[in-house]
C-alpha cells in the first residue's frame, strides 16, 4: 500500500533498547512509530517556541 503524502521523509539513527520502547509506547498509544515520534518532536518545537528559546 503506497500512500501519497506531502510530508518530508526523515532517517535517523536509534538504540536498539530505545526503538524497541518507541514501538511499544506507539502500539500502546494505537499510533505507527513515525507518528509517535512526529508528535513527540512536535511537542518539543511547541514548547521550545512557548518558552522563547526557538
């Protein structure tokens, strides 16, 4: 199944230990790992921006 989006893909590097709790915590949250970490990067942006430091 090929879905057509507009979003940027991105690679990046992780623990083993730390892809393995992404992936629990996503199917935990009913979420796919990309958009688990989507969301949580953008919580980080939105708080940064709130606090002034972005």
């Amino acid at each position: 199944m090929t879905l057509v989006t507009s979003k940027k893909k991105v690679s990046t590097y992780l623990s083993e230990d730390l892809k393995e709790d992404a992936e629990r915590l996503a199917t935990l949250e009913k979420r796919s790992l990309s958009n688990l970490i989507e969301v949580l990067l953008q919580d980080a942006v939105d708080k940064a921006k709130k606090e002034g430091r972005f």
